[in-house]
C-alpha cells in the first residue's frame, strides 16, 4: 500500500504585516486579499495608461501590488498543469479500483 500525504498545517504568508493562511478558512480570507489587492492594482494601471502622472509613491505601490499578487497566486507551468491532470487521473483510477472492490464484496 503506498503512503498516504499528511495534513500539514498551512503556513502564513507573512509580506505586508497581515498573517494570511492557506487553509480551510484561511482561503476565504486569502482570496479576499488577492481581490483586494488586485482591484488596487488594476485602478493604478489604469491610472498609468491613461497617461495620468503616477507620483512615485504610486509607482512604487503598483510594483509591491505586483509583487505581492505574484506571493499569492505563483504562475503555474505547463509541467505543473500536466502533473495535475496526471493526479487527477490516478485519483479517478483509485476510486474506480475501491468502487469495484465494494461492488466485488457486496458493500454498495
């Protein structure tokens, strides 16, 4: 039988002052940040292509905007999409496995 992943207890991101955890509850609270900060930084690209002056402390705010948004929500690769789907397809097999079993010994 293979080993089975351990529950880890998420860790916080921590950049701007806020804890955030990536978590059962956590996730809500996550994504309203991303939300949050991604609504900012869209109000100051458009602010930047309008042709309006940024001051410097706006520049300077639209690249933490960047950067933090990049903490939250990495890039995901072509590599890391097909591991996915390779997951996904293991896990459908498992279950289709355990499905048959129950239906072999009469329990469902």
């Amino acid at each position: 039988m293979r080993g089975h992943a351990h529950k880890r207890t998420p860790k916080p991101i921590e950049e701007t002052g806020e804890d955030v955890m990536l978590g059962s509850s956590g996730a809500g609270e996550a994504a309203c940040e991303v939300e949050r900060l991604a609504a900012e930084r869209s109000q100051l690209l458009v602010r930047k292509h309008r042709e309006d002056n940024l001051s410097p402390g706006d520049h300077e705010r639209l690249d933490l905007l960047t950067l933090r948004l990049r903490q939250l929500l990495p890039p995901v690769s072509i590599r890391d999409l097909e591991v996915l789907l390779n997951m996904a397809e293991e896990v459908e097999h498992i279950r289709d496995r355990a499905q048959e079993r129950r239906r072999r010994l009469g329990l469902g």
